[in-house]
C-alpha cells in the first residue's frame, strides 16, 4: 500500500502548473525551458544532440532554436570541427531565466510551508532532503533497487 498517497508528485505537479503559467509571461513554455535547460548545461552542444537527448524530430529542434535565438536566449556559433553544423550557447538572458524558474518555485514552497509550525516545518524539512539524498543516490546508482522492486512486483498495492 502506498502510505505517501503520491502526495510528493501531486505537489510537484501543483507547482509545475503554477511555474509553466508564470513562465508563460516570460515568453517561454516547458518544451522551450527544457531546451534552454539542455544546452546550459551541455554549452556548444548540437542541435543533432539536442534532438537526440530530447527525443524532438529535426524540424522541432530548429525551430525551437530559432525562436530561442531571437528571443535572445541562445546564441549559435560555428562549429570549428564541421563547418556544416553549429553549436548553441546559452546567453545570460537564459541563466536570468533558470533564476527566475527558481525564484518561482521558492515562492510557492515558501507559501505551502506558511502554515506550518517552525518545528513542523524543520522536521518536514530534514526528512524531505533524507528522501531527496536517498533518491538521488538511487538515481545515480541507475535505480537497481527500484527497478528490482518493479520486476518482484514489490509495492504494489493489494
């Protein structure tokens, strides 16, 4: 049985909506941030890389990239390995940008937690970032744990 209800992932769905319509008046939708998000952390990447990492067809990717690189979020330069192809670069309006998905985020955790308790809130806190360290260990590992879980059919609720 599942005692956390999924609570952790309704929440984190609550503050996706409310970051998308934020973002929103930024110019930027999810698809975009995700491609913005890929080449800040991967700069000089292709957009052959991009399509690939991001599952996008060849004519997503550029058109994607092009509105980016007017809107002034990416910049694109030759690549001096194959004059064919170039690499994107992300701008500091795009790292503005990760600052401002951020700030938004802080915003609705910080109202959530409002009604807390300070006890409440520093319990809720420490075990919160025990559950995040843990899973980012598993993740990290490649989920071995979770995924022999799912082959025993451990879990799932009776």
């Amino acid at each position: 049985m599942d005692q956390s209800r999924r609570q952790i992932t309704k929440i984190a769905r609550e503050v996706t909506k409310f970051t998308v319509r934020e973002m929103k008046t930024e110019g930027i939708g999810t698809a975009e941030f995700d491609f913005i998000h890929l080449v800040r952390h991967h700069p000089g990447i292709t957009q052959t890389q991009i399509r690939d990492a991001l599952k996008i067809d060849k004519g997503a990717a550029a058109r994607r990239a092009a509105s980016l690189e007017a809107k002034g979020y990416l910049v694109r330069r030759e690549n001096p390995n194959d004059h064919r192809s170039q690499l994107l670069y992300a701008t500091e309006k795009a790292e503005g940008l990760r600052n401002s998905k951020a700030a938004i985020e802080q915003t609705f955790y910080e109202w959530l937690l409002d009604e807390l308790s300070e006890s409440d809130r520093d319990s809720f806190c420490r075990v919160l970032n025990d559950l995040y360290l843990r899973s980012k260990k598993e993740a990290r590992a490649g989920f071995p744990e979770v995924s022999a879980r799912l082959e025993t059919g451990a879990g799932e609720d009776e």
